[in-house]
C-alpha cells in the first residue's frame, strides 16, 4: 500500500492507482473531461490538473500514479485559474450557439464552464470550421462542436470494438473521422449511437426525425400509426424528472394520442411474433442438425456490424425481421387490410432507445416491396421527449390510457426484449413448448439475465442439453463470437446485442447525465431493465406463443410461423457489406 | 529510393511490402511495427494510396481508422503522390537566419510550384522541413537521398539541371 496525503487527508491506496482514484476514497471529486472510468486513460483534456509537492509541473491527476509521502492538493488559487483557462480555451473554439443546441441544459462543457469559473472570456483565436457528416441515416457528426476529449474514439474501439473512428491530422488540425474521412454511412460504422452517447458536448447526435414526422401528422391524407421499443418506457421518465426504473408505457400512449397520432401499437407485440418465427426458426435448425449457433437480428447495430466484419457467419443470423420491423410491416398490410385503410396512405413511426433502428428502416431489405418501407421514421427516446415537450405536453400529469388493437397487447415475452439476455429468456419460453409440448414452469434465467459482458447457460430442453450464450457490447460479440469460430466453444443459440446492457442502454437513450450518471453506469442500466422486469411480472401472459391476439394473426393472416406469408413479411435477407471490418485482437495481457 | 525498386509492379511492390511485414516475428502482435511498415510502403510506392493503407490494415489485423491515423499524424508519411525528387527545403532556424527563404523563394520561380506542389512532368515535390540536424552548412536542402548545403539562389539553376538530365 502507498500512502500519501491529499487535501491535507492521509489516505492508503494500492500501487498504481491514480491520484484522481486515490481523491475519490476520501470523497474529493476532482473536475474531468476525458476521463472514464470505464475507458482507457487519455490524459488530453488536462482539466483534472493537481498540484503536487515538489513537482513543477502540475500532472494530469487521471494518468499520474501515486507514490509514496506524496503531498497531493486539489484545489489552490493557482489550480482554479489554470482550470478556468484551459476550460476557457475550449470554449474559445467551440460554436456559441448554447441556447439552440440540442445539449443545452446537457452538456459536460456548459457545466464544466460554469464550476471551473469561466465568468468572462479572455481569449480570442482562430476557430475550426468543418463541415457536418449527414450520410448515415442513424448517426450524424459535428466536428466543429468536438473538444477532442476522444471518448468517441475510446468508445466505438474498446466497448464497441468498431474502431470506425479514429484522429486525422495533428494538433488544432486534429479531427476525429473515420478512416480516409469517408462519410459515415460508407464506413464500418454499425450506427450504435455510443459515440453520442459517450461525447460530452454535440460532436455527434441522432439524425432527426421529428421533422418528418410532424410533416405526416399535419397531413389529412396520412393515416399515422406509431409503435415504441419496451427500451423507450423503462427510460422516457428520466427526461421528465422521474427516477430511472418506472414503466410509463401509459403516459407515452395517451401523450402520443394527444399529439395526433392514429393508432398507437406496441413494438412488443412485434416481439411476441419475432418469438414465434425464430422459435421456429430454431425447431427448424434442431431438426435439421444444424447449422448452429442460431444467431439473433433483433438488434440493428449488430446486424450492420456482422454484415461489415462476420461475412462467413451471416448464414448463422436469423432472418426473421425486428420487433420493430415486423410490427412496421403488420401495420402496412394486417392492420390496413382490416382497418380498410390503403397501405400507401399509412405512415408508420417507430419510437425506439436506438439510433441504428434508423439504419434498420433505412435498409431495403426490411422494406415490404420496393416502394414501401415497413417503418417510415424512427425516433430516439430523446426525440421522444423532446417531441412531447415541444408540444407543451405535462407529461407525468396525462392520464394513463391503453394501446389499440389489434397489435396492442404484448406479453412478459415482449416486455424482456429490452435488456441483455432478455430475447434468449423469452425464446427459451417459447421454445421449450415447441419442443416438449409441455409449459415451462421456470421462466426466469438467472444465468442469462446479469450484467457480465458474455453469459453462457446449458438448458436442458426434452432430454437435450442446448447450449445458450449470450454477449452485449460488440466488443464482447467480438469475444464470443471469435471463441466459437475458433472451436473453442460449442453454442446452439447465441443472442447478441449491440449496445452495453442490450437496448436499455442503446445510442437513442436519454443522456445518462440528465439523471446525474454517467455513460455506461451500469447502476442506470440495471434500474431501466427493473422497470421491464416489474413489466413482464405484472402481465398474466408471459410466453409469446399465448398471447391470443398473436395466435388470431397467425389464425387468420400468416397461417403458420415460417408460412410463405411469413416469409414474405416478417423475414430478411442479411449482406455482405465493405468496407470489411477489421478489429484489433486483443492483446495478451 | 533505388532504381530497381522504382521498375517494380505494383502487385510486386505488394508482395515485397507483404514479405516486409511478415518479418516480424508475429505481425499480429507487433503492431509497434506499423511505423517501420508504413515507411516501407512510402518507399516502395512514392506515396500511401488508400488501397496500400487498407492492405497493411488486413496485413497486420490494425483497424483502417488507425493506420490512417498515423499516416496522417506524421508529416514524413504522404497520402498524395510525389514527384520523383522530392526536395525539402530545410526552414530550421539556423538556415532560415542562413538564407533559407530566399532559398526556397529561387526554387519556386525555377519550377513553377508552390510548398506542397508536385511538377507536372511529376519530377519534382517541393517541401518545407523543420531543421534536419545540418546546421553547420546552413542553408541546407535535401533532393531525394542527396543533400546540399552552404547554398546559395545562384546555385540553384546547375543543381536542379542534374535531375533534368538524370531523367
């Protein structure tokens, strides 16, 4: 143990740990920009400068180690003057438009602005100008609004390991880009939307839909159906106030009902029916012998980055469309047909915790012909909120109200879907009644439910045993996957998802600042999934396969899980795509 | 940049740029070796084309995003081809005090071009450098692997006529 005083506090850490850590045991909160806990150390921004007896510089308390009889201090006259100037300086070449960024009120700089004592402004220099990145229809860059704190960097490369990000350039020409500076949308990039999540500032931000939607509801001749994500209800409470872990399912129907929209269905009832198509696309896999591992689509991010960097293992996907998909695709022609209403007239919103579920409705392969996609715009939970807040909505004070039939009522199965681990529980419920024909009693699978990186669970399913693992953050999907390509592990299902935590972390999420977290915090993560738990447990049906209005579809329009109508509505056709994807192995430790 | 090398294919440069990288011990583990290959492959190819990049990339399992990164940090590496002579004009503070401007200033009426420039006969890329640890005959520019010093704007015209002629 080194000891060393801090703040004129004695305080006894283990070799090798950084000033800023060995602050926090005794409750000093050194300020921060570029530092996260749960990235590699980066030691750029400077903010968390200390002073430390003997020394003549003033080291980055993030990247310097203590050492032994260290005399540490964290605020002095001098540090608050250095920080206010080199937060300063930041701001000196950032835009001045606060007031109409989409961060206002959100951003790590305007705080940091304000409690490092920027008060006036000293500095006049010469500013970056770049143009913005709009190719991607997930994901758009604002290079200008970019304070190179590269947690982008960090975490499209070591969370997502993308690496579709990375430096061009040197000093004040330094701009984060992919590589050769190509545009988004013609990149590895999978559109996770972590970067958006990650930066600090609004170098990066979700392609706006909002636009496009209030367009169709101003429009007599749009019939407007809208679905959201399980994801969007376990977390919309936290842009209005509420504490992260409350189910507000029936505010956001009524305030979307307010808002104009015609028919407001649930994407979990699109869960319940991908449940009966993969489920059976898993009988179908079990009866044949294979091939397997079975491998999950549900979530947009990890489709876009098999179909960058696991060429050889696309066969392995299944092809059954997205929750969001097949709900976007049952609304153009089940619901229409039954509602008399002209597919072409129907336009469909999907409200989603993700950024890549724009990707999703972008591809043609999810469309239902050349003409018509299943979804027409995707927003992110945080359009959500701002869309009901540009509306003068008192959220939390609407009535509760229930969604419309006939793609209304979802299961516990649909409910699950929002959090890793979730989509492999509920097919698990379906599939042992597929198999065994009898009722899987046990329906909650610790195994498969925590929050480590990739889980692994044997289930015994009529005498069988099937292996079921399961990874979240693609960096783990990396990990996983390359086991089982190696040999070195056996799978029969694998779920992955793109996002750290599954959708309830995904890249359209409220910023984990605006309930004082940080990105990543598994805390949050862990509160949002309880309030999909308490969902599925408080629903008397919580096996896809019972829910009758699912069974009614089947009755009288799909005929049978894998029918050619089926075939022809709810699956996909996954690609190869280039750039082909190139990751870094991870290095022996 | 040898004269054998410069009549080489570009599939044979490859295999020579691959035979580089496979001489490492573990081209996987050794991505400390990037610099040393990125310098070969400027060698060998004058410039780093996007498909040289994105072949080192594959070569040794480093993300594009990366490479490109180092290629552009460091102001040796070029992404443009360059004239077969490049001549840097070293702008240290020993030869800038020495003449170096004045220097530079002769060799642009001469060729035409601006710092950054390559001839249209693709002979010459005009550089500026900071200082190439010369002092001593400053003012001091390098063409290709030859260096001059103690220069001065006369004797510009003879020097650069060489190269005219060893085309």
């Amino acid at each position: 143990m080194i000891n060393l005083t801090i703040d004129g506090k004695p305080v006894s850490v283990p070799e090798g740990t950084t000033i800023m850590s060995a602050a926090e045991k005794i409750g000093v909160k050194v300020p921060r920009l570029c530092y996260h806990p749960r990235l590699s150390v980066e030691g750029a921004c400077r903010v968390c400068i200390v002073e430390v007896e003997g020394m003549r510089s003033l080291p980055a308390s993030c990247a310097y180690p203590v050492e032994e009889g260290m005399v540490v201090r964290t605020i002095t006259p001098e540090i608050r003057e250095i920080r206010r100037d080199i937060v300063e300086l930041l701001l000196d070449n950032h835009p001045t438009d606060c007031q109409t960024c989409e961060r206002d009120g959100n951003c790590e700089l305007q705080d940091l602005a304000y409690s490092t004592g920027v008060r006036e402004r000293f500095f006049e220099g010469e500013r970056k100008h770049y143009e913005n990145d709009y190719s991607s229809p997930g994901v758009i860059r604002v290079p200008d609004k970019c304070v190179m704190c590269h947690r982008c960097v960090r975490i499209c490369g070591e969370v997502q390991g993308i690496h579709c990000l990375g430096y061009h350039s040197r000093g004040f020409k330094t701009v984060v880009m992919p590589a050769y500076n190509l545009p988004f949308n013609d990149s590895v990039c999978s559109t996770c939307g972590q970067c958006i999540n990650a930066c600090p500032t609004a170098a990066f931000l979700e392609k706006d839909a909002v636009h496009n939607v209030m367009r169709a509801l101003a429009d007599p001749n749009k019939h407007v159906v809208v679905q959201f994500a399980p994801s969007v209800r376990a977390a919309i409470g936290e842009g209005f106030g509420i504490k992260p872990g409350v189910p507000l399912q029936k505010k956001i129907v009524s305030a979307l009902r307010l808002i104009g929209f015609d028919a407001v269905f649930d994407t979990e009832v699109g869960a319940d029916v991908n449940i009966m198509e993969e489920g059976m696309e898993f009988i179908e896999r079990v009866k044949a012998g294979g091939p397997f591992p079975l491998i999950t689509s549900c979530s947009s991010a990890w489709i876009k980055f098999a179909e960058n960097f696991y060429h050889d293992m696309l066969p392995n996907l299944s092809s059954t469309k997205s929750p969001m998909s097949i709900l976007g695709s049952l609304a153009k022609t089940y619901y229409a047909e039954k509602a008399g209403i002209p597919k072409e007239n129907i336009y469909s919103v999907g409200a989603m915790c993700c950024t890549a579920k724009k990707f999703e409705a972008a591809r043609h392969q999810c469309w239902l012909d050349e003409n018509t996609p299943a979804v027409d715009a995707v927003m992110t939970t945080r359009e959500l909120i701002w869309l009901i807040k540009s509306n003068g909505i008192d959220f939390m004070n609407l009535p509760d109200e229930e969604f419309d039939d006939p793609l209304g009522d979802s299961t516990g199965g649909g409910s699950i879907f929002g959090w890793t681990g979730g989509l492999a529980e509920s097919v698990l419920r379906s599939v042992y009644y597929f198999i065994t024909g009898e009722t899987l009693v046990d329906i909650e699978f610790d195994g498969l439910r925590s929050m480590e990186w990739v889980k692994r669970q044997t289930i015994n399913i009529g005498g069988t045993d099937y292996k079921f693992a399961v990874a979240h953050g693609l960096q783990n999907a990396h990990t996983l996957l390359r086991s089982i390509r190696d040999g070195k592990e056996e799978a029969h299902f694998v779920e992955i998802m793109g996002c750290p935590g599954g959708c309830i972390g995904g890249g359209g999420q409220p910023y984990a600042r605006t309930t004082g977290s940080i990105p990543l915090d598994e805390k949050l993560l862990k509160k949002r999934a309880d309030a999909l738990r308490s969902e599925d447990r408080s629903k008397t049906i919580r096996r896809s396969y019972e829910n009758p209005w699912v069974q009614r579809l089947y009755r009288e329009y799909l005929g049978a899980p894998l029918s050619e109508k089926s075939h022809k509505l709810l699956h996909t056709k996954l690609v190869s795509r280039l750039p082909v994807g190139i990751s870094r192995r991870e290095n022996k430790p | 940049m040898s004269c054998t090398e410069c009549k080489l294919t570009e599939s044979e440069k490859l295999t020579e740029l691959s035979a580089f990288i496979e001489a490492h011990p573990d081209p996987v583990e050794a991505q400390g070796a990037l610099i040393p290959v990125l310098h070969r492959a400027q060698e060998l190819f004058g410039y780093l084309p996007t498909e040289v990049m994105d072949f080192v990339a594959d070569k040794m399992q480093v993300p594009t995003a990366y490479v490109y990164g180092v290629a552009t940090f460091y102001s040796h590496f070029t992404l443009i081809p360059r004239g077969k002579y490049p001549i840097s004009v070293c702008m240290g503070t020993a030869c800038y005090v020495k003449g170096a401007p004045a220097i530079l200033d002769t060799i642009k009426q001469q060729i035409g071009i601006r710092t950054g420039e390559t001839t249209e006969d693709g002979l010459f890329t005009l550089l500026e450098t900071r200082c190439i640890g010369a002092c001593g005959l400053a003012p001091v520019l390098t063409i290709g692997d030859d260096v001059y010093g103690r220069l001065t704007p006369d004797q510009i015209p003879d020097i650069l006529e060489k190269y005219h002629v060893e085309k």
